[in-house]
C-alpha cells in the first residue's frame, strides 16, 4: 500500500511538470558537516528534484509496486517473510535517496546504501552455499568500484573547495558544474581543452556505475546474483540498481570531457559486444 501510495504521488508530481507552465525544479540545502577553510564552508544534505529525478522516482515506484505485490505470493510460506520485506522496502528507500540527492556526499551515502541492501537481498537464503558466494562477490565487486568513485569525489572535493551539489537539468546556480566553469576559466582552459584531473574524476566516478550497472570489468557478480529469490532478480538486476549507475552518468553528464565520454563509450561498447556474445 506504501509503495502504491508513492507510486500515486510521484505520477501526480510527473504530471504537474509536464502540464503546469514555468514550474521550477526544488532544490532544497541543508547545511550538515561544516568544513572550514573551503568556499562552500559545509557539505549538504538536501533534496534536488527536477525532470530527471521525477522521471526515475515514477519508475522506481512502479517497479518497485509489482515486485513488491508479486513478493507477497513468491515469498509467501518462507520463515523470514517479514524480514525480507524489510531488506525490500528498505532497497527501495536507498534507491529513492539516490535519485533525489543534492549532493555527491549525500549520494554517496545512498550509493553504499543500496549495496547493502542488494547484498542482504541475494544473500537472502544464506543456508545455502550459492546465495552466501553470491552476495560477497557482488558486494566486493561494488565495494572496487565505488573506490574509483570515491577517488572521483575527492579529486573534486580537492579542486572545488568542497562544492559538491549537483547541478540542476535546465542548469541552476550554486553546484559543481558552474564550480568547473569558474576553475576552467581561472586556469584559462575550457571543457574542449580540460585539465588531466576533471577526467580523471569523470572517470572515477563513471566507475562507481561501471561496478553498479555491472559493465566490463565489473560485470561478473550479475548472473551469480540470480541465487537470491526472484523478486530481488527483478528489482536489484534489472530495474533499479543497474539503473542507479545510467542515472549517476546522466546527472554528472556536465562535468564529463571529451576523454572520459571516450572512455565512458568504451567500456559501454566492450559491455555491449561481451553481453551478446554471452546471450548468443
């Protein structure tokens, strides 16, 4: 009924912004940690919803409905019936936090988030010896994944001065993307001639859904995570979580050059070529 309910209110949510003309995106700052010494003085929690992050919440709930109403038959007889719909909803919470983050930090949190509750998904069976080898591998292989990610949000923690609040679709002030346009110009270079460091950042986040959305090299957690029960195949692998990793990559699509779109192209073409080879 819950998840019905905010599947209700993210399809109103999409329907006042396709119909209501000039509405604005909510950008929302809450001042969290300070961190002296910087320009942007504290690291936020918040929320940012615009077009984006509607889009992903009305699919995220909707999914999110059907597997937990086709849950309640699957999962029905087992003797941890409750606790699994514990690990679901609480999936479903992280998944929500990510696409309305503010900020890098904040998504951040979200990002390990999930990949707990995706481990204590597949590993939902743990009496047995597949679903145990299952979640440690794609817990692991998340865990090398989110390194380069978090290497990405220190290398523009660094250069930034802390300013790490997500920019807007349609473009508002105050995030890393006008942070990066100011460096630029200061430095005298621009995005078509960008300094080593922002591609270097690009890429190290871009590795973050690299582990996520299971692409080359981080791929091979995907078909042994089909050990834990159906439903969580449905949520975790195909919808949502690997979804998190093409939402990540679209939000951050501003401060990508021209080398990590390369690279991000690479390894989506590697991805692509390897996963027919296996279908074949």
């Amino acid at each position: 009924g819950v998840m019905a309910g905010s599947f209700v209110a993210c399809s109103i949510a999409s329907y006042l912004w396709i119909t209501t003309e000039g509405i604005r995106p909510v950008v929302w700052n809450i001042p969290w940690i300070p961190i002296p010494g910087t320009e942007a003085g504290w690291l936020y929690l918040g929320v940012l919803a615009d077009s984006l992050t509607i889009l992903m919440m009305t699919m995220v709930t909707l999914i999110s409905t059907l597997v937990h109403l086709y849950a309640t038959g699957y999962m029905a007889g087992d003797k941890r019936y409750n606790r699994f719909f514990v690990y679901l909803s609480m999936f479903t919470f992280s998944m929500l936090g990510i696409v309305t983050a503010n900020s890098l930090i904040m998504l951040l949190v979200f990002w390990e988030l999930v990949g707990l509750t995706s481990y204590l998904l597949i590993g939902f069976w743990f009496e047995k010896k597949g679903p145990q080898l299952a979640s440690k591998k794609a817990f692991v292989m998340n865990r090398i994944g989110d390194a380069g990610f978090f290497i990405g949000i220190g290398i523009l923690f660094y250069q930034l001065k802390g300013q790490l609040l997500l920019p807007v679709a349609g473009g508002e002030t105050g995030n890393i993307f006008e942070g990066v346009l100011e460096l630029l110009k200061a430095q005298g270079l621009s995005v078509t001639n960008p300094p080593l460091w922002l591609t270097l950042a690009g890429i190290g986040i871009f590795f973050g859904a690299i582990g996520k959305s299971a692409q080359f090299p981080l791929h091979t957690w995907l078909p042994d995570a089909m050990e834990g029960p159906t439903p969580v195949s449905s949520i975790v692998h195909s919808a949502t979580m690997v979804a998190a990793g093409v939402y990540l990559t679209a939000r951050v699509y501003p401060i990508l050059t021209p080398e990590a779109h390369l690279f991000i192209a690479s390894i989506g073409l590697i991805t692509l070529i390897l996963g027919a080879c296996m279908a074949m």
